[in-house]
C-alpha cells in the first residue's frame, strides 16, 4: 500500500512540474509556423521559428524587426512581418522605395521590392508599420491598417525547421535620421 501511494504521489509530482516548466517557458518564449511566401526571400513557407516573448518588456521594437502579431483585423490570425515604420515617423512609398521622414530607407535584408505608392502618412503613437519582404505578394500595412503596440506578440528569434534554415533570425541596426 506505501508502495501505491508513493508511485502515485511520484506521478502527481512530476505531471505538476512538467505543467509548470511547460506554462513558464510558454510565457518567454512560443514557436511559429510560417504560412505563405510574403517574408520571401528571408523567411519561407513551412519554416518554423522561435518567438522572444520577452523581447520587448525593457524597450520597444525597432525599424527592421521581424515580429509575430494578432492581425488588426482578425485578432485570431497570427501574421509575420518585419517593422518599418515607428510611431511618429512620416512613411511614404514611392515605386517600392521605403522614405521615412523624406529620407530613402536603405534596407540591408534585400526585401522582393514592390512597385507600388503609399502614402505619405504618420504612423500614430504605439502603432507601427509593418510590411512582409516580399512585397508584391504580402497583405501588410500597405493595405491601409497599422500595427498597434498591444497586438505584437514577439519577436522572431531563431529558425530551427527545416534543418538547411537553422540560425539565429539576423538584426539590423539602422543610423539614427535627422
């Protein structure tokens, strides 16, 4: 009979502590499956990643972050893209060139440019500008919505599936404009 009640306590011990590593690490980090080709040719249909949760608790995201969010629209849909516009800043697109504050954005991570215009706009406070890298085939915030600080999720971290896209998620670092 102490036998039975120590394996059972044993077994009530360890699910308790696989549910709290579980609930912990869920709450710093969470895996994301790519769907579609709007990140191409950085990111890829099928590519897992890891998202930092924590990533934004001690300072905000910055121009050139690759982030998950709640889609503005459709908060159940879960969307990839990199931010390229800040709070404050005037973004226009001019022939798929990216100006912020009237100033061409050099954008190092080669994105598949558009042709298209947008803008000029603002971007409100804690509301961001995000597009996918390949811009002709990306629904982002060219198609007339801004990002709100309060739906970004996290930021991508590291590639870990398929094996060839294994890496740390690369980033830039941009001058500071005038």
């Amino acid at each position: 009979m102490q036998g039975v009640k120590s394996l059972l306590r044993e077994i009530i011990e360890t699910v308790v502590l696989t549910l709290l590593i579980f609930f912990l690490i869920r709450t710093f980090i969470q895996n994301f499956r790519i769907e579609g080709a709007s990140m191409e040719p950085n990111l890829h249909d099928g590519q897992y990643l890891i998202i930092s949760k924590v990533a934004y608790w001690l300072h905000s995201p910055q121009r050139g972050d690759i982030v998950v969010f709640d889609f503005p629209r459709d908060p159940n849909r879960q969307f990839i893209k990199r931010i390229i516009g800040l709070p404050g800043e005037s973004l226009e697109i001019k022939q798929g060139r990216v100006f912020i504050n009237g100033q061409l954005l050099e954008e190092p991570y080669s994105p598949n440019a558009g042709t298209y215009s947008w803008g000029p706009v603002t971007i409100g406070p804690d509301e961001y500008f995000v597009l996918g890298d390949n811009r002709p085939y990306s629904s982002d915030s060219h198609s007339g919505w801004m990002l709100p600080r309060e739906n970004i999720i996290g930021k991508a971290w590291i590639s870990y599936w398929p094996p060839q896209y294994w890496m740390v998620i690369p980033h830039y670092s941009f001058a500071a404009k005038p």
